[in-house]
C-alpha cells in the first residue's frame, strides 16, 4: 500500500474533523429536542443523539490516526467530559446547543489552541 503523502492526511483529517464538528451539532440539537419531546419520541430523539455522538466520536479517532494530536484530544476530552456534566439536568439539555458552540469556539480560540499546544510539548519532552 503506498505511503499517503501530508496533503492526503491533512484532507482526511480535516474531513473527519468536519464530520465530527457536524456530529457534535447534531447531537447537542437532539440532546435540547429530547429535554422537551413528548414519551414516545423521546426513545427515538434519543437514539438519534447517541448515534451522532458515535459517529464524532469515530470521525475524531479517524482524524487522530490521520493527524495525531495528543493535545486535541485531551482538551477534546476535558469539554466533552464538561459538557456532559452540565447536560444533565434539565436546564443543561435544553441549552446543550448553546454549550455546544462555546466549548468549540474555545477550543477554537487562542487559550485553546495554546493548551492544546502545551500538552503536546508535554507529550513530546516526556514530562
């Protein structure tokens, strides 16, 4: 099999990227429908949410192998392990959208890519 060249593993990357930023809207939008659907649509919102939630979590393994970034996924983590804590109670499912976008505008923003930095350097140096 031949070797793909960094275009090639940068594309892929950046598609399962895409795909799992799509994911995660996905599954924040759900998490708000099933907060107030009535009993017999919540099974299916439900199952809607986990199978987006599945396949970000796919399209992020998929971009690591691509592109590996051990920062990314610690701080990738970190907010996912934030942002399920603050959807469980009802208040937090129906604002889920909403943290949805700021936990990806931080980890966009410069203090996130800055983080993400760090533990790579952590990574490397083998502190």
């Amino acid at each position: 099999m031949p070797e793909l060249t960094d275009a090639a593993r940068n594309a892929i990357a950046d598609a399962a990227a895409a795909t799992g930023c799509g994911a995660g809207i996905v599954a924040a939008g759900t998490t708000a429908v099933a907060a107030t659907a009535s009993p017999p649509v919540k099974p299916i919102i439900g199952t809607v949410a986990v199978g987006a939630t599945v396949i970000g979590g796919g399209a992020a393994a998929i971009e690591q192998f691509a592109r590996p970034n051990i920062g990314r996924v610690v701080t990738d983590g970190s907010t996912t392990v934030l942002q399920t804590v603050s959807e469980g109670t009802g208040p937090g499912r129906l604002l889920s959208p909403v943290t949805n976008e700021a936990i990806e505008a931080w980890k966009a923003s410069g203090s996130g890519k800055a983080l993400q930095e760090w533990v790579n350097n952590q990574f490397r140096s083998g502190k």
